[in-house]
C-alpha cells in the first residue's frame, strides 16, 4: 500500500512540512514584537506581516483539517492511488503557493491572487470527495 500511494505520502509530507513552517514563522515574528503577548495581536490588516503570518496559519489549519480527513478516507477505503496522488500533491503545491503570496503581498483587496491557490485547494478536495464517493458506489 504504502509504495501504491507513495506520491501521497510525499503530499501528506509536504502539508505537514509547510504547516511546521507556517507556524514557526507566525510564533518567532510575533514573538518578536517589543511588548509581544501570547494571543493578542493588535494588529489587524495585511499591512502587518505579524497579521498575515498569524491569518496564514489559521486558514492552512482551517482548510487543511478538512483535506487530511479526506485524504485519511480515501486512503482507507483505497481509492485510485493516482488520483488521490494527483490531488493531494496539488493541494499541497496550492498551499505552499497560498502562503507564500500570503507573505509577499499585502493587501485587503478581494479576490487577492493568493484566494485563486485557496480556490485550487478547495476543488482538489471537492473532486477527492467525488472520487470517495465513487469508489464506495461502486
């Protein structure tokens, strides 16, 4: 099983890694901060790298929680190891991408260009759950 899904697993890896990296990241340059205390975070636009570290983990947290049990289900009941592969390495790509236009660009605007990465992470797992419910209608 575990070479049939091996680009999986290099997914799930780099999910991991690039969540491990957000949050340090958002830790040290918040605990930079002169006067910096733990969960209070004055500022509140894109302007502040601090905000946007801190809104970058917790929208990989929020969004990621979902695709892991995704990923978890489709890994269990054994659905095509390609495309669970193929999804899972994009999402992964998508997110890496999400956060570093997160980092780079400061903007309030809406749609910014990290929201089309967001948007190929949600599809990923939208066409993850087809796939799931596909194999179980079989």
């Amino acid at each position: 099983m575990f070479n049939d899904y091996s680009l999986t697993w290099w997914g799930l890896a780099l999910i991991l890694a690039t969540l491990i990296a957000q949050s340090l990241i958002a830790a040290f340059v918040k605990a930079k901060q002169p006067g910096a205390i733990p969960g209070k975070y004055p500022e509140s636009s894109h302007e502040s790298f601090v905000f946007r570290a801190n809104r970058c983990i917790a929208n990989s947290m929020e969004n990621t929680t979902i695709m892991l049990a995704t990923i978890f289900a489709a890994l269990f009941i054994q659905v095509s190891d390609t495309w669970l592969g193929v999804y899972t390495m994009t999402y992964a790509v998508a997110r890496l991408f999400h956060m570093v236009l997160y980092y780079a660009i400061a903007t309030e605007k809406n749609p910014s260009p990290r929201s089309y990465f967001y948007l190929i992470g949600l599809i990923c797992n939208i066409a993850l759950l087809v796939l799931i419910v596909t194999t179980l209608l079989k």
